[in-house]
C-alpha cells in the first residue's frame, strides 16, 4: 500500500474502527492485568465499550473531513465512558478533536497538534494525575513522536508513535511501585496500545475486517405509582426512616439503650430493621405496616430529625427493555432534589432504594455504567438538583463527565468511592436544610466517616502488600489497602474486623454476598461481638466478587 501525505475523515475513520476491533480481540488480557488479585479487572471491557460507543457514533458519518469524524467519535465516546481508564480515554480523543477543529486533512504538524492537545485533555481530566497510568504512555508517545519531521508521512509518524507506547508501557511498573510488586504493566496502558496498533494496521492496509459490537438492550425500571389505586392491596408496608435526637427531658440520652429500640420494632412486625445510635442521635430504618408506631415510639424519647416514609408497594417497579443508549426524553416535573446512586447487588440495590436513592445505576463490578447510563438515569428523576453517589472509585469520573454533559438539571457528584460510603451518605441524608452546599457537605461527612471492609477471593498467585498471595486464598481490604490473607472466608473476614481502624466507630453492618451463607453471617457476628463493643447487623446484599462488604461506622 502506497503512503498517503495526509489523512482525511475516512481513513481516521478506518483507523480508529480499527483500532476498536484489536482492542475488543485482547479486552481479556487487559482484564487480566489488574493490580489487585479479585475478579473484578474490567479495564479492558471498559475501553472497548467507550470506544465502541464512539465507533458506532459514525455510522451517522460519512465524509473526508477529519475534523467531522472526530468530533462525531469523541461525541460517542463521551457519552459511552466507562471507567477511570474509559473516561480517560474519551477525554484523549475530544483533546484530538479540538486540535483538529477546523482541518479537513491532517498531516504530520496536525497530528502532533492534535495528539499533544488529547494529552493535554487527559491530563485535565484527572484530578490528581498518576504517573505509571495509561496517561504516561499517552504522553511519552506523544512526546516521543514530536520528533519526526513535518515532511514525513503518516505512516513513518505512527511507526515511531507505537514504538513509544511500546517503551512507556514497559515503564509503568517503575513509575508505579504497586506494578511492580505485582509484576504487570497497567492495564489501561496496555488498552491504548492496542487501540494503537489496531489504528496502525489500517494505516498499512493490514487491518482485522471484523467489526465492533454495537449497544444492545438492556433492562431498566420504571416507577409504578400511577398503579396504585383505590382497588390495589398494600402488599409490602412501608419503608419507614427516621433520624431521631434523644433528649434529656423523655430519656437519658447519653444512656439510652438502641436495643430497647429495636425490641420494639420487632414486637411491631418490624423487618429490615437498622437502627444504631451515634451521640445521642438513632438512626433507624425499618420496613413496617405501622409506620405511626415507630414514629409514636419515637417521640416517646426525643424529637424526629428527619423522617422519610414510602409506600413499597408503589416502589415494587415492572420491568421494560429499553435501548440504554438512547436518549430519553420524558416529562419535566418539579421536584427539587433527587439522588441518584451507583449499586451491585439486587439486596444492595433495594436497600439503596429504601434509604431514599430515586434511582440506581446498576454497577456490576465488569460492566461499568456510561455516561449515557447516567444521563438517562438524571432524566428518569427529573429533578432541579441531583446529587450523585457513584460509590466506586472507577466510575467517579464518569459520572463527572455525565454531569458536565448534561445541561436540564444542576448535578452534584459526590465523591463515594465504596458502596459502604455510599450506604452512610443515603442513610443520613436529609434535603431541609435546602441549600445546595449544605446537603453536599453533609452527604461528604458522612462519606468521609466511614471505613469499608471487602472480603473476597484471589484468582492467582501474587504479592502485594508484602503478603504473598495464593489463587484461592480469601483476601480482606480496608478500602485498596490488604489487611488480612486467609485460607478461609471466615477466617479473612475476621482478620480484617480485628485490623480496620474502629476508632469512635459504633456499628458494624455485613453486606452478605452470594458467596456467603447464614452459616458464615452468624459466625462472622459472633467474632464482632466476642472482640468488639460494636454493634452487628446484616443484610443480603446479593453482590457478586465480594463476600462480605463491612459498613464501619
């Protein structure tokens, strides 16, 4: 194949198809290669469905001007960002896109231009830059390939463009001391190599002719209030919250026993019952028939705070298929404030619901949510301001970049990085002190109070944190910190109760998960109460990859 001076829309276009489809050959093996040994590794499934989603954004194109097909890939892309590595990645290629704004043909000044631009971008993206990251190997690459003359063609300035993410890959574990311990390359890093190489091929004329994955559908919950009616029966009570101060004058706040709260719920009937005290305020949630009960009771030794009470039955939703990327556009309401949260688990994902989430972004561990999953979740609430709990570290900046997208309502990201920190902020939050700020900064508080416990298994041999770490061994971690390495669930389960930081902690709630048992549950209970003057709840959380996830508060 002859080389060709400069590149037009259409072969950018081929390119990074591509470049899409090599990716999508060796998602596995990104998969892999991440750090922690836990089966939750999605990197490489994160970037092939981000750049898919731009991928499938041209089909509506069909022209030679460069600078259309990249504002129409990065517009996809955008949209479909998954992961701290997918945002990453869209936010490279809309830095392409405005470097390229306004050229119909891109040689070799523009591609520097452009590729330094999507760099740059990147970079701006992230809050606190990590070297040893799919960012190095994009920079180096790009600072790299700098260097070849303007009068080459594009073929010699990808040849040494590759050779420079080949170099910067093999870096990472020296820039990045948790690489090296683990002994892989980043993960993300080696993602954008082979979208790399995949765009490179197509420049030779050597291309993988298979094609992208297109969105498929997928399902989604719709309200059922307009259901309930005059003829409906009350099936399954009310989700009944309240936040309660004790005071002096009808208890001994300081004293009071939450048990003889609790006793007294179950004397009701009362079920999912979680109910703790924190100072001389209780905390309760309850599933009961007889909300005005517990709320009797409750003013029998304080004044209520907060209450929150919700019909179930109008909350038990039928199911429709909807095409996720699509965008929705249903009617405004005028509600004021909603939350929006990110949940695995069916047992988590109803406990969210019940807590006061108006919707819940399913975030299964390997399939991260997009931004458009997000923007169709901030048009289901309807609301003036949203708040956003993404509750995993890997989807903070895609919700980010949903909120920047979105333009009918003021979003608010919270930063939550667990489901535990996500489970506080829902548990205490509380919109009447109407003022944006004021509500963010107690939805941070109560994030930023918590510590989160995770027990799960390794998928293969490894050192980290100076433990060495055996396929099948049960590992617990404090946040991504490993404190305890067990041959047994329980036995790692309880070695991180006895090491998490408990300090001026009052609760302990187990999030069971399906690897977990009642069996397991009562054992675990038994240790925190043996060794701890804590409280013990659970909940089946029914969340895959984690057998126990430990609420810390």
């Amino acid at each position: 194949m002859a080389a060709i001076n400069k590149l037009d829309g259409y072969a950018f276009a081929d390119m990074v198809k591509s470049g899409a489809v090599n990716l999508r050959n060796n998602a596995q093996t990104v998969n892999e290669l991440n750090v922690f040994p836990i089966p939750d590794g999605d990197t490489g499934e994160n970037m092939a469905r981000t750049i898919e989603g731009g991928i499938n954004a041209l089909a509506a194109v069909n022209s030679g001007d460069i600078s259309a097909v990249a504002a129409e890939l990065a517009h996809g892309m955008l949209l479909s960002a998954r992961g701290n590595s997918g945002v990453i990645l869209s936010q490279f290629f809309e830095g392409v896109r405005r470097g390229l704004e306004g050229v119909k043909q891109a040689g070799i000044k523009e591609l520097k231009a452009a590729f330094a631009a999507g760099v740059k971008q990147a970079y701006a993206a992230v809050v606190q830059p990590t070297e040893g990251t799919i960012l190095t190997v994009m920079r180096e690459a790009a600072e790299g390939a700098s260097k070849v003359g303007d009068d080459q063609t594009p073929d010699k300035y990808f040849a040494v463009f590759i050779d420079e993410t080949y170099a910067a890959l093999d870096r990472t574990p020296e820039l990045l001391p948790v690489l090296k311990e683990s002994g892989v390359i980043d993960s993300g890093g080696a993602g954008f190599v082979y979208i790399v190489e995949g765009m490179n091929r197509a420049l030779l004329g050597t291309a993988d002719s298979a094609s992208v994955g297109h969105a498929h559908a997928e399902v989604a919950a719709t309200t059922g209030a307009d259901n309930f009616d005059e003829n409906s029966e009350m099936k399954f009570g009310y989700c009944t919250e309240v936040i309660v101060q004790l005071t002096n004058n009808k208890t001994d706040a300081v004293g009071y026993d939450v048990k003889t709260l609790i006793s007294y719920l179950e004397s009701i009937g009362g079920d999912s019952i979680v109910a703790f005290k924190t100072g001389t305020r209780i905390k309760v949630h309850v599933h009961t028939f007889e909300p005005n009960k517990v709320l009797g009771y409750c003013l029998t030794v304080g004044e209520l705070v907060a209450v929150k009470v919700e019909n179930m039955s109008v909350q038990h939703t039928e199911v429709v298929v909807r095409n996720r990327f699509v965008r929705q556009t249903p009617k405004r309401t005028e509600r004021k404030y909603a939350c929006v949260a990110v949940a695995d688990g069916d047992g988590i994902i109803e406990q969210f619901k019940s807590l006061g989430a108006d919707y819940v972004v399913d975030g299964k561990q390997t399939m991260n949510p997009s931004a458009q999953d997000f923007i169709a979740a901030f048009d289901e609430v309807n609301a003036q301001v949203i708040f956003v709990l993404p509750n995993n570290a890997n989807i903070i900046l895609t919700a980010k970049q949903a909120a920047e997208l979105y333009d009918k309502s003021q979003v608010v990201v919270i930063g939550s990085k667990t489901l535990a920190e996500g489970y506080s902020a829902l548990s205490m939050h509380d919109y009447s002190a109407d003022d944006v700020e004021k509500i963010k900064a107690a939805f941070e508080e109560a994030v930023s109070t918590v510590e989160t416990g995770l027990v799960t298994y390794a998928v293969r041999d490894s050192h980290v944190g100076g433990m060495n770490v055996k396929k099948g061994d049960f590992l617990g971690f404090a946040g991504k910190e490993l404190l305890a390495c067990n041959g047994s669930m329980i036995g790692a389960a309880c070695d991180l109760i006895d090491k998490i930081d408990k300090t001026d902690k009052a609760v302990i709630i187990a999030m069971r998960g399906k690897g977990a048992t009642d069996e397991d549950v009562a054992k675990v209970a038994a240790h925190v109460r043996k060794t701890t003057d804590l409280e013990f709840y659970d909940f089946d959380g029914g969340q895959d990859v984690y057998s126990f996830i430990f609420v810390v508060e």
